[in-house]
C-alpha cells in the first residue's frame, strides 16, 4: 500500500503573538498549483521590520495573524508548477515577486502570476528575492514627495533597506538627497553621490547647514519623530512622507504612501531591471538559512543593518 507524503516542505511558522522564541521551522503541506497561481521554489526571501510588528502582535488591529501563521512577502525562486489560467510563466523559470498571505519563508509558496517578473540573468538571487517591499516602499516614497532637480530631499535611515534605494531614487530626479545614517555608512552615501549627516543630537543643525537655503522634502523611512523635525525644517506637510510615523500621519495631515499603494509586476521589473544593470544598488547585509530565521530577526531588530537581510531556504 501506497502513502501519500502531505508534508514535505519546511516553513516558518508561529502559534502566539511574542518575541523570535516564538519562531519555527515545520514540515507543512506543499502549496497546491490552483488556478490562476504559480508554485515557486524559494531561492531567496528578504525579511523586513513590519514582519516584527505583524509577529509581536502591535499591529494586530491592521494585520491580524491567523495563526498558525506563516510570513514574508519578498521572493524570487524557480517555477515549480503552474495552475490552469497562468500564460506567462513556466516551469524552470527564474522569477521573483512578491506574497500578500505571508507565506514566502518557506521552501515554496504559491502566488498569483500576476505577482511575478521574469528575473534579470545578472540579477542574484539575494537582491531578487529582497526587492518587493523595500523597492515599492522607496519608490512610492519618492513619487509621494515629488522631488525636482535644484530641490533638497533629507531621507531618515539613510543606510537601511528602504533609506538606502529612496536616496538612491530621489538622487536619479536630480534633487540633492541628504542623507541621514551613522558614521560608518557615510563613506556608502557618498559613494552614491548623497550627502551625509550625522543622526541623533544636533541633527538639525547640521541639515540646515548642508542644505543651505531650505529643505523641500522629508522621506521618513525610521520614524521617532522625524515628521516633526520635517516641519521644523520648514518642509510643507504634502512633502512629508513616512512609512512608519503612523501616529504623526493622524497627527499632522502628511502622507504615508508605502510598498502596497503602487504594488504591481511591472514596477517590479523596472527596479529589477535597474538593479541589475547597477543603476540601483541594493546592499545585501547578510543571508541566513531558513532554520536561522530567529537570528535573523534579532539582527533586524537591531535596526543598525545597512541593506537587507535576506533568507535562503
């Protein structure tokens, strides 16, 4: 007699809202190919700080767990298998994309095709499958704020996963992009032809003196009260975009455009085609095995990484 194996596939997995003790690595049931959705198997994962808050449970009101629950939403992979309906993609082809049911930690996922982009050949796997969030999220960012050649743009956690790709863009417009990161990820920012400065104690001061005359814009990607120190600066409140001062978005009127107000395959694949021709550069911090995702998320929530952690299963 013949057994069918349902579970064959390791996922991380959790039961309780807490801390990374809370974490798990299970054998869990192989996605099924439905209509309309690709199977990929998981070559890279990014992880990213909202996954801390969902876990920990502080934002439960907006994303409730179902538990047990999975998570992550970057990916890129190779096609497994196809459902009925799906044109675009076949077995055997490198992609990358991204999950809304907090699945892609995992050995596979299965996603919807129309969350998928054809990977870049010269694009690696760590970037490919770390870009969804922190890409949408730097450039709805930018286009919130609208910079303009001759304007200057501070962006807070400069050197961080988001900071790092919304400097970067909003240095493309022309604008002149402060920075704002730790000493050690000056020389990075420089690098890449944005000024730095200092955080911390001060700070004002010394954007005021590396702006110049005004400061037109503030890209919030760290939160801790950076809105409020945008309008010190005299930055006007429709060129203040946080994606994480929620709290100063009901407060003061700015805007909070982040990865999901612009979600689609095709901005993927442009900032996919721009990081693979290095127009973009995205740092990879460091990778970890899937059944290391608690040390993963401990270095997260450290909040000093400049670029992305990513996970490889």
């Amino acid at each position: 007699m013949r057994f069918k194996m349902l579970f064959s596939m390791r996922a991380v997995r959790f039961d309780r809202y807490g801390g990374v003790e809370v974490l798990e690595v299970r054998e869990v049931e192989d996605p099924p190919a439905a209509p309309g959705r690709v199977v990929v198997a998981v070559k890279a994962a990014g992880i990213n700080p909202g996954e801390i808050s969902i876990r920990e449970g502080w934002m439960r009101d907006r994303f409730p767990a179902n538990f047990p629950s999975g998570e992550g939403s970057d990916l890129a992979g190779i096609v497994q298998a196809v459902g009925d309906g799906v044109d675009g993609f076949a077995p055997g082809d490198e992609v990358l994309g991204w999950s809304e049911e907090r699945s892609s930690h995992a050995e596979l996922v299965a996603v919807p095709a129309d969350q998928l982009t054809p990977k870049p050949p010269s694009l690696s796997w760590e970037v490919a499958g770390a870009l969804f969030v922190v890409g949408m999220a730097a450039l709805a960012s930018v286009r919130a704020v609208l910079p303009q050649a001759g304007e200057t743009v501070v962006v807070s956690g400069a050197a961080g996963g988001v900071g790092s790709l919304a400097a970067q863009l909003a240095r493309r417009t022309g604008a002149t992009v402060i920075g704002l990161a730790g000493e050690r990820n000056h020389d990075w920012l420089r690098a890449h032809d944005i000024v730095p400065v200092s955080y911390g104690d001060g700070q004002q001061e010394r954007i005021r003196e590396a702006a110049g005359e005004r400061t037109d814009a503030m890209i919030d990607t760290f939160g801790g009260g950076y809105v409020d120190l945008a309008l010190a600066l005299g930055v006007a409140r429709d060129r203040i975009n946080t994606i994480i001062d929620f709290d100063a978005v009901q407060r003061l009127g700015v805007k909070s455009q982040g990865t999901h107000s612009i979600a689609s395959a095709p901005l993927l694949a442009e900032l996919a085609a721009m990081a693979a021709d290095g127009s973009l550069d995205v740092p990879i911090a460091k990778s970890f095995r899937l059944d290391q995702v608690r040390e993963a998320f401990t270095e997260l929530a450290d909040r000093h990484v400049r670029g992305k952690l990513v996970l490889v299963p």
